[in-house]
C-alpha cells in the first residue's frame, strides 16, 4: 500500500525552479571536491522524529493523522515500515536510524518485546533487500519506559541495570543482522537531578562498565558497526554526563573506551550546552573521535531541543567546512534527528521538512567547497599563527624552547606587535561565498 500517494519521485531541478517538491541545491550526482553529494552527506531519516512521532507536546496530544496509524500496535509498527521505505524511495534518501521501541510495541515480558521486535525486523530486512536503503545506525530506548526512571546504565538500581544490558544485547544483534554501519549510544537518562541523591563515582564506573560489555558482546558476534556516543547536556536530566564532545572523550579516555567509539554530534545539543556545531565537531575532529551528525537546530531563544529541521545556511556550511577538513564523515552520515513542528501536520511537510534540511546542506556543502578551494579560511588562519614558523615560535613547535631560553628572547625583545583579528571583513567574505554558491 501507498502512504504518499499524492507525492512522486523527488528530483533535483536546480536554482531555478520554484516547485516546491524538488530540489534547489540537492544534486545526488553532482561532484564537490571529488566526491559526489551522495558521498559527502550520507543522509538518513530518524524513524522516531518522522514515523512513530505525531507532534505531541507536553501541552497536547498529537495533530498528524497518519496513513499508518492503526488501533492494532504491530499492525501500526508493520504499516510503519512500509511508508519509512516508499519515503526513504520517493526522497533518495539512503539510510534510516532507529531506536528499538521506535519500530515495534513492547510486549508484557521482555521475551515478548523481543518477539515483537523479531517481526518487524523480519519485515524491515525484506524490505532493506528490496529496496536497497541502508541502516546507518540503530539504537536501544532505555529512557522512555517508566523502569528507567532513575537511569539505565546509571540507575541505582541494579535490577533495571540488568535489564538494560539484556535490551542493549538485543538491540546489537538486531544491529548485526540489519548490518548497522554504526551503532549509537544516547545517554537518554544516564544523568542526575540532584547530587543530594546520587553516587556519581559509582553511576560512571557503571556507566564505563555497561559500554565495556557492548564492545566485548559486539566483538563476539562479529558486530563491526562503528559505535558512537551522541552527548547533550541536559533534557532529560537536569545533568547528562555526556555532556559534551570533550567531556565525552575524557569519559572515554578515563574508562579505556576511546579506541572503541567515536561522537554522533547533534547540533542542538550543541547549542544547549553552549557552543557551536563547529566547535563540537572540530574538538572531535582534532581528537580523531568524529563519528556522525545528528542534523538540526534548535531555537536560540527556547532552552530546550527543539529538533527543527536545520535551515541555517551559516550553520551548515561551517558545519560541512569542518567536515571537509576532517577529511570527511566516514561510516557516519547526516541523520536529520529533526521533527516538523507540530502545526505542520499534512504529509507533505515531511517532504518538504527533508527537502529543506537535504538543499541547506548542499548549499552548505558547496558553499564549504569554495572556501576550501579557494584557501580562504586557510590563507587567513596561516597568516594569523605565521609567527609558529620560524625563530623563537619554530622553536616552541618543535618542543626545543624553555622557560630559561624564553626569558633570554622576551628580555631582549621589547617592542611585541599584535595584529587585527580582522573578524568583521572575514564575516562579510564568509556571506559572500554563501550567496554565490
Ligand atoms: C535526543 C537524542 C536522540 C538520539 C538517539 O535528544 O537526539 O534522539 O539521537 O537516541
Ligand atoms: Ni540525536
Ligand atoms: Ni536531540
């Protein structure tokens, strides 16, 4: 059965056109810096945000009427699945990224959720078959079941700890047999509310306990995804330990884990925890821990995640800029973790959604391009730090100097220059390699 009856094939029209189901900027084939947009975005739908959500809020229940809604759960999990792949066909886009109790219901027993689960993977792998479209990465959901009230991996409860390791143990075999290219770690509550309650030392060591049986589990059943921790530093706890991509990576490095993962950085988690995109993702790049991206925004003036769709052109061309000098995000893609707001409810808007988050990253992306080939931030960073290059700071760099051999060359060298950061003409050459892309 057809969900988006109404809605053909999306196709790239270019800068021109003014239908608004096509793409602008978004030219799957076209080839930036020697590699196609395809290649460089490996973009991938959030099942969650775009087939099991309906745009409920803490104030009302949900405003989308949805083709596969249904009374029945797995008829609703199974008629789920059937629309994500005619989307995933009609958009082009090639992969998709879950939670387990996005796609199929839980049962009364864990053994019965795992049965549920088995169905729809059974169905999802068909269809995968079929069509072609890839798992960029899964995931278990070990926060919204009231059991996780008090966390997963760092609950005080040892039983509900249990449970999440079996949880996690399924959700990587479902990983395995989808052949997830990665595999994500959201602390959904692994955080605290107050610290008059809470053993924090031992909640982490729990934590660097539960991550160590995924990667010993994953290795024993030849899982290869790449595995990723997506950090954020609040919502919904007060305090998330992964908070961010640097204390992230000195969680990782503590517990003898960085080998094992890399980030999924979101851009609204960013944000929440005070920095840009591009600052989270180049601490990860200069760490070698970037992973993949969660793209969004959120709205600077809410304190919370909104997940829109991102449609900030600035953002996403600092955004793929990082990412080109990263050399690229690897296994990972872009997964649009991003939800129409709730007054656009009408199928098209998921379209549409997509559609404006696929041609702000291209443009972006092209964009990104430019100021890589014509060396433009480069030129001004090379001439900024030029004082590295030789005399006293080649000496620094290459670890010879002292505090005696600095105090010999600052004594005798009383006239220091400094030179203008020049931020404002670089915004405006930055605004003119935006709009000419
Ligand atoms: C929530 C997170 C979540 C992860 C996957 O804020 O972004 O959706 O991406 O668990
Ligand atoms: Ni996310
Ligand atoms: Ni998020």
């Amino acid at each position: 059965m057809a969900y988006f009856q109404n809605i053909g094939k999306i196709a790239y029209e270019g800068k021109g056109s003014d239908n608004p189901l096509a793409f602008k900027h978004y030219n799957p084939k076209e080839v930036v810096l020697g590699k196609t947009m395809e290649e460089h975005l490996r973009f991938a739908v959030a099942y969650w945000h775009t087939f099991t959500g309906a745009g409920s809020d803490p104030f009302g229940v949900g405003t989308a009427v949805r083709g596969w809604d249904s009374a029945n759960e797995m008829d609703q999990a199974k008629a789920r699945v059937e629309a994500n792949f005619e989307f995933l066909n009609k958009i082009g886009i090639p992969y998709f990224c879950f939670h387990d109790r996005d796609i199929a219901p839980e049962g009364a027993t864990l053994a019965e959720t795992n049965k549920n689960l088995d169905v729809i993977v059974d169905l999802m792998e068909e269809n995968m078959k079929a069509s072609g479209a890839k798992l960029l990465w899964n995931t278990a959901n070990m926060f919204t079941n009231p059991r996780f009230v008090h966390g997963a991996g760092t609950t005080s409860n040892a039983d509900v700890f249990a449970y999440a390791g079996a949880q996690l143990k399924k959700s990587l075999e479902v990983g395995k047999r989808l052949g997830a290219e990665n595999y994500v770690f959201w602390g959904g509550r692994e955080g605290y509310e107050t610290l008059l309650n809470t053993d924090m030392a031992l909640e982490l060591d729990n934590l660097a306990r539960l991550l160590h049986m995924a990667v010993a589990y994953s290795k024993e059943i030849g899982f290869g995804a790449q595995f990723l921790i997506e950090p954020k530093p609040k919502e919904p706890t007060k305090h998330q330990y992964d908070f961010d991509a640097a204390t992230t990576i000195a969680f990782l490095q503590k517990y003898d884990l960085k080998e094992y993962f890399k980030l999924n950085l979101e851009a609204n988690h960013a944000t929440l925890a005070g920095h840009t995109f591009e600052h989270e993702i180049r601490v990860a790049a200069i760490n070698g821990m970037l992973g993949s991206l969660d793209a969004n925004q959120g709205d600077l003036l809410l304190g919370w995640d909104t997940d829109e769709f991102p449609t900030d052109l600035y953002s996403t061309t600092l955004t793929m800029y990082e990412v080109l000098k990263a050399g690229g995000i690897g296994k990972g893609g872009v997964n649009f973790d991003a939800k129409v707001r709730r007054g656009s409810f009408e199928d098209v808007d998921l379209f549409l959604a997509h559609i404006a988050g696929m041609d702000t990253y291209a443009w972006g992306l092209k964009a990104a391009a430019k100021l890589i080939e014509e060396k433009i931030i480069d030129n001004i960073v090379d001439n900024r730090y030029r004082s590295f290059k030789d005399g006293i700071g080649a000496e620094i760099v290459a670890g010879r100097a002292t505090l005696q051999s600095l105090e010999q060359y600052a004594m005798q060298n009383n006239a220091i220059k400094n030179e203008s950061g020049r931020l404002e003409r670089i915004k405006l050459v930055l605004n003119e390699v935006i709009y000419s892309v």
